[in-house]
C-alpha cells in the first residue's frame, strides 16, 4: 500500500525554526548589528526544544547571518531578507 500524503510542514524542526526567526527578524525590522533573542526567549515564544534551538542558531552562525558570543548574546550580521529584491 502507498502512503499518505499529509498536508502539513514535514521539513526538519530546525529549518522550520529558522523560516520562523528569519521571517520575525524581518518583520522586526533587525539590521547588522541589533541583538537578537536569547535561546531562553526563543524558546518562550516558539515550541521548540532547547536542542532545535541551539542547533538552529548554530546553523545561522555557520551561514554568516549571526554572531554568537558568549556571556554577551548573538547579534545580526546579515539581513538576507532584505538583500532579495
């Protein structure tokens, strides 16, 4: 038997975490530079796991969209999403 097609988001939690935080920063308007929230509060307003988090964070430090720093938080380095026209 086939399977079922389902009508929902089957992609990874952490590309959906991302989708999320990107499309929030934009809509917040955050240029290089502005801090961003902290893994706590982005776990406050979203439903994801403190893992999907940092792993998301990570993937967005390794892209070059933020910088993370230890003790101080992360901040924007990049706006792709004001960069696509």
């Amino acid at each position: 038997m086939g399977r079922t097609a389902l009508n929902k988001d089957i992609s990874p939690r952490h590309l959906q975490l991302r989708s999320t935080l990107l499309r929030r920063w934009k809509t917040k308007g955050l240029e290089p530079g502005d801090k961003i929230e902290s893994q706590n509060e982005i776990i406050k307003f979203c439903d994801f796991s403190l893992i999907t988090v940092m792993k998301t964070l990570r993937d967005l430090e390794v892209e070059g969209i933020i910088r993370r720093q230890v003790g101080k938080g992360s901040y924007v380095v990049q706006t792709p999403w004001a960069e696509a026209h």
